[in-house]
C-alpha cells in the first residue's frame, strides 16, 4: 500500500518545514508549497493541509475550490489563531488544528487519510 499523499499550503516555512518533516516521518507522502499558485495543478492529495490565512489570499475559499475539484480528499485547517466566524467557516468544511499543536495535527491526518475516498 502507498503513502497517503498530503499537501501542506502555509506561508510560514518554518511551520510548513517542520510540519512537513514529522508527517514524512509518519510515512506520509508530503508536498509543500507555501502559495495556492505552487499547487501541483493535476496532483491528488488524501488531506490538504491549509493555513486560514494566506498572504492575500482566503485559505478556506482555497480549500473549497479543491475539495469542489476532488484535488484534496480532507481539509485541515492548521491556524495560528482567529475570530469565531473564520473558525466557524473553516470547520464547516474540515478540521480546525490550532497552531502549534502537532500532536493534535498528526493525528487528524492520521484519521482523515484512513477515510475513503469521496465519491
């Protein structure tokens, strides 16, 4: 069996680096990339990993769009903080990991890369 595919989308490298490194050391196949622009175009991803707030731009109407488009199976919201409302939106339609707990984080990818695949 492969490696559940995971995509990690922050701006911050030292998070995205770090988070990177533990999930590839859980066995986890990650891309990274620190911008919705350097998203792969035709990659397929179990869990995408979003920060809520990217540079310019909305990282849960980034979500959407590739959940919509079947490029990411399982949305993770990995955020440093927010108002109510945006964590409201976010868990709408993913989990909401706080920033900088990994442990919980590791474990959300863990249970959402076991889910199958949405129809």
């Amino acid at each position: 069996m492969s490696a559940a595919k995971v995509l990690i989308i922050d701006d911050e490298p030292i998070v995205r680096r770090a988070t990177a490194g533990l999930l590839a050391l859980d066995g986890f196949d990650v891309t990274q990339v620190s911008s919705p622009a350097d998203v792969p175009p035709l990659a397929r991803f179990a869990v995408g990993i979003f920060d809520v707030n990217l540079s310019g731009t909305d990282g849960i109407g980034f979500a959407r769009a590739m959940l919509d488009a079947g490029q990411v199976q399982q949305a993770i919201f990995y955020t440093g903080g927010g108002d109510e409302l945006t964590c409201r939106r976010a868990a709408e339609i993913g989990t909401v990991v706080v920033k900088p707990e990994l442990g919980p984080l590791r474990e959300a990818v863990k249970r959402l890369s076991s889910k199958p695949p949405k129809p």
